[in-house]
C-alpha cells in the first residue's frame, strides 16, 4: 500500500498551513472558550472557502468528492493548529452520517453555512460544540435522529463545549461505517496535535537554559523527545492506511476489516498524542499548566480527544475481536 500523499494533498496541506499560521488560532479558541465564537466562525468560513468543508461531500450534493485520506490529511493539519469547532463531527462524520438520513443538510456542509455534532452513546455520549452547531443529532443504535441541547456541561478542554441532547424527530437508519469515520477523524486530528506539542518542544528546549546549559543537550531530553518522533511516525501512515481502507470498503461490506485497520490506528494515534503531550509538559514544567501558555491549549486538547469515540480500551477490544473473528 502506497502511504505517500499525492502533489494534490501535499499542497492542500501547505495551503491550510499557510491560512492558519497567518491567522490568530490560540486567540480565537480563548476567546470561542470563553463564549465568543465570532473569530471562530469568521475562521470557519475562511477554510469553508479554501474547501475544508466541500472536501467529504458528494459531488451531487455541491461538493468535492474527496476520499477519506483527502479528509484525514485536511483534520491533521487543524489538529496542528488547533482550530476551535466541531470540525471533526462536521468534515469526517457528518457526510457519511447523513447521505442517507437528512442528505439535505449536504450542500449547507459543502458551502460552510453547516456545522453539525453529533452524540452518539456510548462512544461519543455527548455532543460538542452544540451550542455553535447549526444542525444537532443523536445515533441511538444504527438510529439518527434531529436533537436538540438539553443543558451544557463542562469539559477538560474549555475550547471544546460539549452538550447533553434530546432527540426530537427520527430520520432513518445510518450506515455501518459511519461510526469508524469519527474515529479516523479523532486519530488524524490527534496525529496533527501531537506533532504540534513536539515541534513547540523542540523550539522551547533549544533555548531553555539551566545550570548553564541549553536544556535539550541533555541526553535524557532527547530520548524523550526521539520517542515522541517514532510514536507520531508509526501513528500517521496508519491513519493514512486505515483511510484508504475506509474508502475502499465503504459500499463493500468489509466493515470487520475496516474496523480493524480504523481502531488499530486509533490507538496508536492516542498514544502517541498522549506521550507527546505527557513529554511536553514535563520539559516545559510548570509554565505548560498555565492558560496563557499556547501549549495548554493542545494538552486540553490532547486529553479531551483521549476518549473521544471509543476508549483506546474499547478499540484495543476492538482490533482484537476483529483479529480473532470474536
């Protein structure tokens, strides 16, 4: 399998860099923490127009018609630089979710007018960013239903609101691999936020002195951090191999196997987050707590995407299931 990305994705990718290293993205997830998404949405609407949102959706329905690799490489580079939204519910769940239930919504996604959560018991069972979503759902079973917020509830990360809904009116069935599109999302999103946490570490040590000396001279410190490295760059080629398995099976049946390849790099992805973000924090020390440092804003993050649509427990069962034909 060919793991490279095409000249097509590889420059998408620059041009997502490009927008969001000249825009004020930790400064826009203050303040949409703080109840005030207007830069948030004004950001939204900047990468709806470079085709952020088109990218998942059908070229019937006003899209592009772009793979699940296309998606996953578009997620990690928000996860990089950390983008506040729905992101992953709207751009990797919400076309698979709802081509079939409420195709209607499509075109809105495609143009950037949409922003869709979705809750999901007991993977995902609460829906985040509600109360900036346009449209709201909730999966009970292989069931879709419209929703509505019920109350707002706190999470580890400010920046990501989560919301308990209500179900009020029931669209119809969803289709069986629509669950493993949120995971690929949550995986390629927490790759991004990872190699994000190392680049800033590597920069911080390089000029952190103590006792005299730059701090990443020290052997111990570059272990660590070389450890972060080999984590990120097992995690991101099968997040780039479990997306071109979902593309390949979706409309074949092979959803064991999807689920598999999906899960497996799922779990690899979290812990490789995880270990960034636990290195991170340790060579930065204190300061990394601290909300006005722009590093906490990937450790919330990190954390709060950790057990996002499965557990890594609940995915590890998973690809074991699927390995042993439980």
């Amino acid at each position: 399998m060919r793991f490279a990305l095409t000249d097509e994705q590889r420059g998408f990718a620059e041009a997502l860099d490009a927008l969001l290293a000249a825009a004020d993205v930790p400064g826009a997830t203050r303040r949409w923490a703080d109840g005030d998404p207007a830069d948030g949405l004004h950001l939204w609407g900047r990468l709806a127009d470079l085709g952020v949102t088109a990218l998942p959706v059908a070229e019937e329905h006003g899209g592009l018609g772009g793979t699940a690799l296309d998606v996953a490489v578009a997620l990690e580079r928000l996860g990089y630089h950390g983008a506040p939204g729905p992101w992953i519910e709207s751009v990797s769940l919400a076309p698979a979710l709802l081509a079939g239930a409420d195709p209607a919504v499509l075109p809105e996604l495609a143009k950037g007018t949409a922003r869709v959560t979705c809750a999901a018991p007991p993977w995902a069972p609460h829906a985040p960013d509600a109360d900036t979503a346009t449209h709201c759902y909730v999966v009970t079973g292989r069931t879709l239903a419209r929703a509505r917020v019920e109350r707002p509830l706190r999470s580890v990360d400010p920046a990501r609101r989560p919301a308990a809904l209500t179900p009020t009116e029931t669209l119809g069935a969803v289709g069986e691999n629509v669950f493993d599109s949120a995971v690929l999302g949550t995986a390629a999103w927490l790759v991004g936020a990872g190699q994000r946490l190392l680049d800033d570490t590597v920069a911080y040590v390089t000029v952190r002195r103590q006792f005299g000396s730059v701090i990443g001279e020290y052997q111990a410190v570059k272990h660590a951090l070389a450890d972060v490295r080999v984590g990120l760059d097992f995690a991101r080629p099968l997040v780039r191999g479990a997306a071109n398995a979902l593309s390949a099976a979706r409309g074949t049946g092979t959803v064991r196997e999807t689920s598999r390849e999906v899960s497996a790099a799922r779990v690899l992805a979290s812990g490789a987050a995880h270990r960034a973000a636990r290195t991170a924090l340790q060579l930065h020390g204190a300061i990394g707590y601290t909300r006005e440092f722009d590093l906490s804003l990937w450790l919330l993050r990190v954390r709060a995407l950790h057990g996002a649509w499965g557990t890594p427990a609940f995915h590890r069962a998973r690809v074991a299931a699927a390995l042993t034909g439980a």
